[in-house]
C-alpha cells in the first residue's frame, strides 16, 4: 500500500482529523498528504514549518531547556490547542527526521488519534 493511501486509511479511522501531512523535518518538506479538502502548497509548507519549530527548531530547544530531564532524547510530540483547530504533530522514533502533522476539529478524541498515528508513524519512511 502506497503512503498516500495510508494516509487517507489513517484520516479516514478519525473524520475529525483534516489534514494530515507527512514530513521530512530535516529539510522542512511534506512528502505526501491527506485532507478533507484539497490544500494549497503554502498552507502544507507552513504546517510543516510549524512542525519543524515545534519538534527541532527554538521553540522545541526552549520547551526541551524548561522541562527535560537528564535523560530526555528530546521532543517527539507538539501539540497546539485553538479554539478553531487542534495541530498534533509527532516526530518518528524510529527516524527523527520525519513527521506527521495533524490538523483537526476541536472535537478529536486526541489520545486514540495520538496512538493511532503514533502506531502508524513509523511505518510510513521510506513507502513511495
């Protein structure tokens, strides 16, 4: 099965979820995506800006300077909660330089799609 209908069996498991876009951090470019709606480029382009801030850039540096023990490997999971939107973004364990960006309705059930795609995640490197 390709990732892009990977993608769409993962979206589909969570109507809620309108986007998901999977990432290469290292070089800040989404290698494939699902949505609800068809997305123009700028908008992955920024979503996998927001990931790469949120996973390796400043602001993961500062959130990992604040609360990491000794014994942290860093930060695997980002998650920004708005009134309209909630983005989860979560970084491959297997191959820190990839990730899966998640935009959805403020009604998602945020631990099953957290471990949904977790489960899923490390699958997805290296599929056409």
């Amino acid at each position: 099965m390709k990732l892009a209908e990977k993608l769409d069996q993962l979206r589909q498991k969570f109507p809620e979820c309108q986007t998901l876009a999977f990432a290469d951090i290292s070089t800040g470019m989404v290698l494939c995506s699902s949505a609800d709606k068809n997305s123009r480029q700028e908008y992955l382009d920024s979503l996998c800006d927001v990931a790469v801030d949120m996973l390796n850039g400043d602001s993961a540096k500062r959130v990992n300077d604040a609360f990491a023990r000794e014994d942290d490997a860093g930060i695997y999971q980002a998650i920004i909660i708005e009134t309209a939107e909630i983005g989860v973004f979560l970084k491959s364990t297997n191959n820190p330089s990839e990730a899966l960006c998640c935009v959805c309705t403020p009604g998602i059930e945020l631990e099953a799609l957290i471990q949904g795609a977790r489960e899923n995640l490390d699958e997805f490197g290296g599929d056409p």
